[in-house]
C-alpha cells in the first residue's frame, strides 16, 4: 500500500461545475496535510494546509480532513480553465522523526474544459 | 519578500561527472528540504537541513549529500552521476519553527547524458 494515494485521473469537468480531489494516507501518525498545484514545466505552489478535522475554506478552495477515516480531500468551486493543472497531497508523518520531510501522492491531473 | 532561489535553473552533465546545486530560502527561514521530481517516481525527500545539520535523510545513496551555510543557503551535491539521476530538483524553504508548511523553489532541471 502506497503512503499516500489519490483518486486516479485524469479528472475532467466542465468551467464552472465542482472539482473533487481525493487523498489517502496510511500514517495514523500524520499531522499536517498540504495540497499543492503544479502547472506543467513548474514547480509546486502551495493552495492549502489543514491540521484539524473538519473543512477549511480559502476562497473557492475547500480542504476537508478526517483523521479517522486516513482521508483528506479538496474542492474547487465554480472551477476555472486556469485551474487545469497537476494537483498534490502531501503528509508529513508523525512528529520526531519527520523533520522537513513530506510524503507525496502521485498527483491528479485536473482539466477544466471551456 | 523574496522568495525561494535555486540556480542553476538548468543543467546538462554526462555520466560519471559530479553536480552542486544551490538553493537560497526565503529571507528568515532556517530549515531547507530537498526533492527529486521524476515522471516514475513523483516527489521524493532526499534531506532536510536545519541551522546547518541534517536532521533527516531519505532512501537515496551517499552519491547524494548536501549541506546548509549559517546564512541558510544550501546546496546539494550528487557525485558519479548516472543517466536516472536525470530529474527536476525541487528546494523547499521552511521557516523551522512552529511551521512545518513548506515553499518551493522552481527547481532545477538535471538532464545526464
């Protein structure tokens, strides 16, 4: 079982309709959580982090985490053709020994359509 | 605020030849984490340096090391170079304490001929 998985894609919706990026993780001990975008040919930029249960809202970001259930997703409302871009989770693991380091899933990639 | 450096951008080596890439974090913060993008493999942690110790490795060989100067800067070195080491370097700054969110530069493209 891979670290950390995401929903496969590519994904496809329509400008405007809601994007829906899934995580997993098997760390129990994870604390932070972090989604990144990554247009092509470019580095990772970060869209949001979430530390506690529940939603987090960031404009027409939405990250939602649930520890028990190891699950950590994202929405994007009213999506954009500027959205279409490779999507990130990452976890850091359990304190200690984790220092500076995230585990990444293999991303998802997001095509918004016009 | 300026925010994360890497140079070079690009680079082009052969195999067996060794490379230094740089990486400056944003002004302030003193941790630094290293990693490897390749179409197979994702994003990979190779180390991460804090107030110029390593305090954490990933599962790569010793052909990979670095090291972080008192003004945070670092570099990553990788000795022997060999044709799958070909990938993006990715440098993220953190600030070290209290914060564990990180900030990516844009990379360096390593092709090895």
């Amino acid at each position: 079982q891979k670290e950390v998985e995401q929903n496969s894609g590519p994904l496809s919706v329509p400008e405007g309709a809601i994007a829906s990026l899934n995580c997993t993780y098997s760390d129990r001990g994870s604390q932070s959580f972090f989604w990144y975008r990554q247009y092509s040919g470019k580095s990772p930029e970060l869209i949001m982090f979430i530390y506690s249960n529940g939603d987090k809202e960031d404009g027409r970001f939405t990250a939602q985490l649930n520890k028990a259930s190891q699950y950590v997703s994202l929405l994007i409302r009213d999506s954009q053709p500027s959205d279409s871009a490779t999507y990130l989770c990452a976890v850091t693991g359990a304190g200690g020994t984790s220092y500076g380091k995230l585990t990444f899933g293999q991303g998802t990639i997001l095509t918004v359509h016009p | 605020k300026a925010g994360v450096t890497q140079t070079p951008r690009y680079l082009i080596k052969t195999r067996g030849q060794q490379v230094t890439l740089s990486c400056s974090p944003i002004s302030g913060h003193r941790s630094v984490s290293w990693y490897q993008q390749t179409p197979g493999q994702g994003l990979q942690f190779l180390f991460e340096y804090f107030s110029e110790t390593q305090r954490n490795k990933g599962n790569f060989p010793g052909r990979f090391s670095g090291r972080q100067f008192s003004n945070s800067r670092s570099e990553m070195n990788v000795s022997t170079l060999e044709l799958g080491d070909s990938a993006l370097y990715l440098c993220a700054s953190i600030l070290g304490t209290g914060s564990d969110t990180q900030y990516f530069g844009p990379g360096t493209r390593l092709t090895v001929l």
